[in-house]
C-alpha cells in the first residue's frame, strides 16, 4: 500500500485489513519485528504482507515453494496463516509468545457433528495454545473482522462521497481502547448537551461522534429506534456533515445508559446521562 507522498486507497483488502486490526486490537507490537505470512494469494497473503511491511514489520511471504518453511516460521514474531490446508502450522514450530492469525477455514470429518464435518484453521489450535502468546480462533476469529472491515470500507466511501477524511487503518499511537464504565462514570453531567472536560460544547468537537446506548439484549430492538431519536437531537447541535453514529452495547454494572463519545484513536466520553429519556428531554431544551 501507498506511503510517504502517495494518496492511501480508499477502500483496503477485507480480509487483510481484519487481521491488521486484529494486531492493533490485542495490543501486538508490530514495527521491528519479523512477520511470516504462510501463503501468497492476492486476496489474503500478498496485501496483509504489504499491510505488515506499511507498519514497519520485517515480512516473509511462504508458499507451496518454500524451501526449509518451519525454520521461518519458528522465527517468527507474528504469523498470519492463509494456505488453505488444514492444521498445517503445529504447535512445535511456534517461537514462544509468537502471535498468530489464523485466517485458514478448512472442513475435517467429525462424526459427532451433525454435517459429519467440523471447520478448523491452518493452525493446529490445540498444540498452538500455551505456546503462542495469542491466537485467533476458527470459527469466529478472522471472519467477523472481514465483515466488519467491509463496514468500514463502505464508511470510508461514505466519507470520500461527502467530502470527509477517510478513517486511516494503521495508528500512530497505541491501540485505542473502549471506554470502560468506570471512565462513563469518571465525567458524569445532567445533560448530554453539556460542556465537556475542556468546556466544549457539541459544537465544537473536531472528531465524529457516536451516541453509545446500553442496553439488554431482550430491549436491542427498542433501544435502536429511541437511539436513532436521539441521535438526530444530537445532529441539530453538532456542526459536522457527518450524523453521529449510533452504538449499542451490553449494559454493566456501573456503566451510563446513554454517553457521547468521540471516534478518533483516543476516544473520550464527553458526557452522559441516566437514561434515554434524560438525554432526549435535555437535548430539547438546549
């Protein structure tokens, strides 16, 4: 991918993009440490390669050609395992504390299952397990952050088409980290109308904003139409193009029914309030 002068693509790779995310998700250290991506496909393996080599990793691309592969791979800082064969990458050839993204899907004979088959990754799990420091699983480790990397193209374009930044793929700074509910609670205010930590109002905040609903799962249906509610409230005081998005997450002890939460790489609660119909009321008034 394009750096230094070059314009970035406006859309990236899926499935490459999910794993990058991934690695900045968990926390992985990926600048000066070396990579091995088993298999060179162009979907999968040669764009995560160049994703990896864009933050600084020191990339090995393996194939079906590779001569002595377990010996790279037993050097290996990060793994991403894209070669389509099943339980391929044992758990001995692991370096220890390695990290390894199994973007593999295979099918294997299970006669306890109800198909007959089950779906496993390139990596042996099992074996995988206490050795690597991390692992996605297979099922549900990869494909899901492809769908959501899809989402996230379909964004960007949404940005490009009116005229907004594209959200970048690589961060700067460390991975960023979802407010927790002791920091909801560490700013409380009356009103998500009211003047953040610096004394801003809606108006001006530079970053996109999201209005994060908590919510329990019987209630998911009604909590997205009253947040959708709310949402345009909070477009009628915020200057920028773009609506604020709408988030719902599971309720926890100790966490605000309703905040206002920038999107950038550091994300802030602004402020927040007891309830749904506090938001709205408040919203009204201001």
């Amino acid at each position: 991918l394009p750096r230094g002068g070059a314009p970035p693509p406006l859309a990236v790779p899926c499935t490459p993009a999910g794993c990058i995310e991934l690695l900045q998700r968990s926390g992985a250290e990926v600048a000066g440490k070396n990579a091995v991506v088993i298999g060179r496909s162009n979907i999968v393996g040669m764009p995560v390669a160049s994703l990896l080599q864009s933050m600084d990793a020191t990339v090995t691309v393996c194939h079906s050609r590779t001569k002595d592969m377990v010996e790279h791979i037993r050097r290996a800082d990060i793994i991403v395992a894209a070669i389509g064969k099943a339980h391929f990458v044992r758990g001995d050839w692991l370096k220890p504390g390695c990290v390894v993204i199994d973007v593999g899907i295979n099918a294997i004979e299970d006669s306890t299952k109800k198909l007959g088959h089950r779906l496993v990754g390139d990596v042996h799990f099992d074996e995988a397990q206490g050795v690597a420091s991390q692992i996605t699983p297979v099922p549900g480790g990869v494909g899901p952050m492809t769908i959501a990397m899809l989402l996230k193209n379909t964004m960007n374009l949404a940005r490009h088409a009116s005229g907004l930044p594209r959200v970048p793929l690589r961060r700067a700074s460390k991975p960023s980290v979802a407010p927790t509910p002791a920091a909801q609670a560490a700013k409380p205010a009356a009103v998500l109308a009211a003047a953040g930590a610096d004394g801003s109002s809606p108006e001006g905040i530079s970053e996109d904003v999201a209005v994060v609903v908590a919510c329990k799962p019987g209630n998911i249906w009604e909590a997205a139409v009253e947040a959708s509610a709310l949402r345009e409230k909070v477009q009628e005081l915020y200057s920028k193009r773009m609506p604020p998005a709408v988030v719902l997450h599971a309720a926890a002890n100790g966490s605000a029914p309703v905040s206002l939460v920038t999107l950038g790489d550091d994300p802030k609660v602004i402020c927040s309030a007891a309830s749904m119909s506090e938001a709205a009321a408040a919203l009204g008034k201001a």
